[in-house]
C-alpha cells in the first residue's frame, strides 16, 4: 500500500520541475532577445519605459500641469505604462510557439511555457517601469504618493491577467493564420479609446459610461488610478468582470492550444 503522502510529493516534485524549466526559458529568452551588451537585461525595464515616458512630455506640453485636479505627467503614466505592457505582451505571443517548437522534444515543456515565459517578462519589465518612474516623478513632486497601494497592486494584477488570458487566445491563434501577426499592431491603437487609457469614466457621458465598464481594462485601469489618486478622482469599477472575461479566455485559450499542439510536428 502507497503512503497517503504520494500524491503530495508527486506534486512537490512537478512543481520543483516547473520552476526549474521556466526559470531555464526565462535565461534563455532574456538571452536570446537583450544579449549581455550594453544595458542587457535591463532593457527589459527601459523599454517600456521610453515611450510613456516621452507621451508623458508631450502631454505636459499640451495641457500643462494639471488637468481634472491631477497632475497630467502621472495620469499619463499610470494609464500608458499599463497598456505598454499589454501591447509588448500580445507582440510577443505572436510567432511564440514557431519560434520554439523545437524545443518541445523536451517532455517537462509544453506550449503554454512558452506563452507564459514571455508573457511573465513583459510584465516584470513594465512592473519595474512602472516603480522607477513613478519613484522618480514623486521625488520631483510630479506623481502623488499612492493613495491606496493595495488597490493599486490589484488593478495591474488583473490588468496583467487579462493580458495573459489574451495572449493564451492570440498565441495558438497566430500558429493557424499569419494574417494576425499583421492586424494585430493596428488593433492595439485602436483599443486605446476602449481601454481607459487617457480618460476616465466619471469624465463620460453617464450612456457611455455603462458600456465602458463592460471593458475590463477599463475597471482594471480605474483600479490602479483610485490606489494612486485616492479621493481625488471619482472611480467606477467592477472587479468581477474582467474577471469573468479572463477565465472565458483562458478556457478558450486552453482548447486552442491543445489543438495546436495535436497538429504542431516538432523537428
């Protein structure tokens, strides 16, 4: 008879494996992608952190210092730092799995460890933005202490879920048809009027605003804004719809991927 504590250490064991093969796909991508010239990893940070950066410049130009009561500079921030990360995190599930089949010979490895590798980068990279220029910016008494640090790590989790549960549909997706590698740059501008980006939904007409809160980057944008301004905006937000609509897409995503796998020929 097995010891009831089997099952226990099977799973101990699967998820020592695990780390041990994303931590091995994370050197290499981040080697493969950044080199050890220059800045080398660190790029992974100043990459998302240029073109904000330079919005941000042009937004103080615009609109001087404030606008609504809040600082422009840190509005613009907090709003396109986030969708850096999800444009970068769509770019680079595209293609994934063509660019690393070859690796699938490894029976620890599967499809969905590419995704998330180059996902998990994406987000560390704009996480580590987001800190830096914020940190900065505070220092110089642009950008607001955070009100509410908690809901502010909220928001950009299930912001950074949503990205996911997108990438795990585009992934599988991207392997069927190349036309998507091609529409997909022009969709990500197009979502910016959808994602809450540079407006708020108090700021909507109130028919509007009902149909902008079923966009859950939109609540998870308002998530992060209420934990860095507090009081000083009104937000709107409903954490159980991007919820909600991550877990249709994982469980999309999931099937997809598992189809993609039965046809996928590993040279």
């Amino acid at each position: 008879m097995r010891p009831k504590t089997d099952p226990l250490r099977r799973l101990a064991a699967g998820w020592r494996i695990q780390r041990r093969v994303i931590g091995a796909l994370m050197i290499r991508e981040l080697s493969t992608r950044f080199g050890r010239e220059n800045f080398g990893f660190l790029w992974m940070m100043f990459e998302p952190l240029l073109f904000p950066a330079l919005v941000a410049m042009v937004w103080r130009l615009l609109k001087g210092s404030e606008d609504h009561g809040i600082s422009v500079i840190a509005f613009v921030v907090t709003g396109y730092v986030p969708l850096t990360l999800f444009r970068h995190a769509v770019g680079r599930s595209l293609g994934v799995i063509t660019a690393n089949g070859g690796l699938m010979y490894h029976r620890q490895i599967s499809l969905l460890d590419f995704i998330f590798v180059r996902f998990l980068i994406e987000m560390i990279g704009a996480m580590m933005a987001f800190v830096l220029i914020a940190s900065v910016l505070i220092y110089f008494g642009v950008f607001p202490v955070p009100a509410d640090p908690g809901l502010m790590i909220g928001g950009w989790l299930i912001y950074s879920l949503i990205t996911l549960s997108i990438c795990l549909v585009l992934a599988p997706l991207s392997e069927a048809s190349s036309l998507l590698e091609k529409l997909i740059p022009v969709t990500t501008y197009v979502m910016i009027p959808f994602a809450g980006t540079f407006n708020l939904v108090s700021w909507l007409d109130p028919s509007l605003r009902n149909a902008m809160m079923w966009s859950p980057f939109v609540d998870a944008m308002e998530m992060i804004r209420s934990g860095v301004f507090g009081n000083r905006i009104h937000a709107y937000y409903n954490v159980w719809i991007p919820l909600a609509e991550s877990m249709v897409c994982f469980m999309i995503g999931l099937v997809l991927c598992r189809v993609i796998r039965r046809k996928l020929v590993v040279e």
